[in-house]
C-alpha cells in the first residue's frame, strides 16, 4: 500500500472540493477509491 499516493489523493479531492472544481475533486475521488480498493482496504459489500 502507497500511503503517500493514498494521502495525495484524499488531499486533492478535498482541495478541489472545497474550491468549487467537482469535476477535479470527483477525479481525484475516483483514484482514491481505486488505491484502497487495490489495498483491500474497502471490500465488496453483498445485499
């Protein structure tokens, strides 16, 4: 796991957010979700 990329990418999203860019925060949402998927940090939830 790349905590460093991890940490970058919750950095971004928020930043962007907060500045009003949500097509970059949203971005940079999708990365961080990929990095902990990859981590397997978040699992699949089954209903």
């Amino acid at each position: 796991m790349d905590r460093s990329e991890i940490n970058r990418a919750l950095a971004k999203a928020m930043a962007y957010k907060q500045c009003g860019k949500d097509a970059e925060a949203n971005e940079w949402a999708r990365t961080l979700v990929e990095l902990l998927e990859c981590s397997d940090i978040l699992a699949t939830v089954e209903a």
